[in-house]
C-alpha cells in the first residue's frame, strides 16, 4: 500500500454516447434468448464519434467543476485500448481542445481496462512530487468485440476524466492510498493488426479478475489498516453485473455499497472509463467525509486499488456541470444493423 499525501481531485466528469442497443437485440441475430444475454443494454458510440472526442467531452466537464484556467494544467494522460491513432498522441487533442498549456506533458497510456486508472496514478505522482500544479488523467474507449462473440454483448463505448491538483477542502474528493496487483495472466489480447481481441475462456474469472480485483483491494484494507465496514462505497471493475457483485461477496461487502457505482447493466464494459464511470456516479450523490474504494482491472492482468474520501466541495462542485445520469437516461436505441454500421463492423460501399 503506499499513502497518497495532498492530492485532491479537483474537477470529474463522465460521458456516454447517446446511442444504445439492447442485448436482446445483439442476441436475435445471434440466436440467443432474452435470458442469455449478459447485461440489459450498452453504449455505441456514434459514426462521427471516437475516443478522443469522448475523452474531450469528459474532460470539458470536469473542467467546468474544477473551474480552473486550463492553462494551469500541465499534464494530460488517456488510457485506453482503442485510440483513433496508431502513432499519434490522443493527449494532445485533449490538450489542445479544452485549451491547456502547449507546455503539457501529454502522454498515451495502455494496459487493457486498467489505463486510464494508471493516468490517475501517475497524474498524482507528478502532483505529489510537485512537478506540476494540476493533471488531467482520463480513460476513454470505443470498446471491441467480434461479432458473435461473447465479448460484442458488453463492449461499450464511454469516457471519464479527473483533474487533480494539491488538496484543498474545497475540492471534491482527495486521494488517500493506492495499492496495486499484477501478474502475467493472459486473459485476454489483441496482437498488431487485429481488429478483435481474443479472450482465455477459462482464465477470465479466475486466475484473472478475482485474484487481481481481490488481491488489490485486500492488500490496500489490510495495509491501511481498514475494514469493508469502514467504507461506504466500493467500485469494482464491471465487465459484467455478476463479477463484481461476486467480488464484493468474497468481500463481505453488502450489495448496498457497490449498487450506486454498478453501471454496467444499462452502459455495458466501457474498458479504459469503466471503473472510472463507477466512480463518477459515486461522486454524483456521495457526501462529504464518506469513504470510496475504486478497483480497476485490465486483462494480462493487473489491478489499481484506490482508498478515497470525498470533501466538502463536492457539494458545490458537482453542480456546475451535467451529472452521469443526464447522459445515462439521454438515449437513442438502434438496431443490429446500425450498430454493425456505427462500429465499422461492415464495409461501406
């Protein structure tokens, strides 16, 4: 476990495309009943819509919170699996729309769902060792999945952003601890110029998600000397509904805690943003002096635990800008054939 000292985050923001389909629909041509298929709906990200413009909307939220001058900030991390670009920086389309210093450290960061928890992470590491006064860190993905596969019922699109600064008790929440937990599980991959990712079948609960997401969040309690009892809300890795409701039981952690953050169902697995998406709805209704553990997960295979405590400034804060929900209950259902079109699934003549 390693103690986080005078890191707050400043400003947050999650956004999720308008369009969705429903997993009954993915299931139909598929030939899989209502009562298969793994979640209710998901996210698509629409034709003229991509990581980078989804990273840039949860980013100009979170800066309306922060109200900062986006000058100040000097560092702009994104996480994710599914950049438009092969070679070429998303941080610095962030950068440059949202109108940060051309001085920013930007930087692209990967490791399957678990990216843009590693941009929170090293965002404040640069706070804390005074390097710079304010960060963005922001996970964003247009997620992939065969059709057919498993994996097309979940993969959703989605975004959220976080800028830290020095602590503050008007900012919204700080940051207490972290502990991480990593091995070389390969659950799940995509190699150079595939389009799809391939996926471990038997690996994917254990040995990868639950030693990983357990092995985080036991070290950081156990390290920083606290009980499931003592936190009021826990944000699992959601690639599913089941998995972390399973985690939270292994736990001892009641459904109460983990339900508020538990997105998944109606957005799907948003990879990069998806615990990060937990943590946003979280923010939209905790109060001041409550207690957050975020745990992501990214395939092949690690862990970030974070022990966080909202402040008083999240009550004025939170306010400045559209909640999750706004986004969530904004909504246009496609059908399969749309979805195939949007995600570049077919080929346009």
């Amino acid at each position: 476990m390693v103690k986080i000292r005078g890191v707050a985050i400043h400003g947050y923001g999650g956004y999720v495309p308008r369009y969705r389909i429903k997993d009954e629909e993915i299931g139909k041509a598929w030939g899989k009943s209502a009562s298969e298929v793994p979640i209710m709906e998901k996210t698509v990200a629409g034709i003229d819509e991509d990581t980078a413009t989804m990273a840039v909307e949860a980013a100009r939220i979170a800066l309306k919170r922060a109200g900062i001058d986006p000058r100040k900030i000097k560092a702009i991390h994104v996480g994710s699996e599914s950049k438009p670009y092969a070679v070429k920086s998303t941080g610095t389309i962030v950068a440059e729309a949202i109108g940060a210093a051309p001085s920013a450290l930007a930087a692209d960061l990967e490791f399957a769902c678990k990216a843009g928890s590693e941009a929170l992470q090293l965002i404040a590491g640069l706070i804390e060792s005074g390097r710079i006064e304010y960060g963005l860190a922001i996970g964003a993905d247009t997620a992939q999945g065969r059709p057919g596969d498993h994996l097309e019922f979940t993969a959703a699109s989605g975004a959220a952003a976080f800028i830290l600064g020095r602590y503050s008790d008007d900012a919204v929440a700080s940051l207490e601890a972290w502990f991480g937990y990593v091995t070389d599980t390969p659950d799940f991959w995509r190699r150079p110029f595939d389009h799809y990712p391939m996926h471990a079948w038997r690996f994917t609960g254990q040995p990868a998600y639950f030693r990983h997401i357990l092995g985080a969040v036991r070290g950081l309690l156990e390290n920083d000397g606290y009980s499931p009892d003592e936190i009021d809300y826990f944000v699992f890795h959601q690639p599913n509904v089941k998995f972390p409701l399973a985690a939270a039981r292994s736990l001892g952690v009641d459904k109460s805690k983990i339900s508020p953050g538990l997105i998944a169902g109606v957005l799907g697995n948003t990879y990069s943003a998806c615990s990060l998406l937990g943590l946003v709805s979280i923010l939209d209704q905790a109060k001041p002096g409550e207690r957050i553990l975020v745990a992501s997960f990214g395939s092949g295979a690690g862990s970030d635990a974070f022990l966080i405590r909202v402040l008083d400034g999240i009550v004025e804060r939170r306010d400045r800008a559209p909640r999750l929900k706004a986004f969530i209950d904004d909504k246009i259902y496609i059908d399969y054939a749309r979805y195939l079109k949007f995600r570049g699934k077919i080929l346009m003549g």
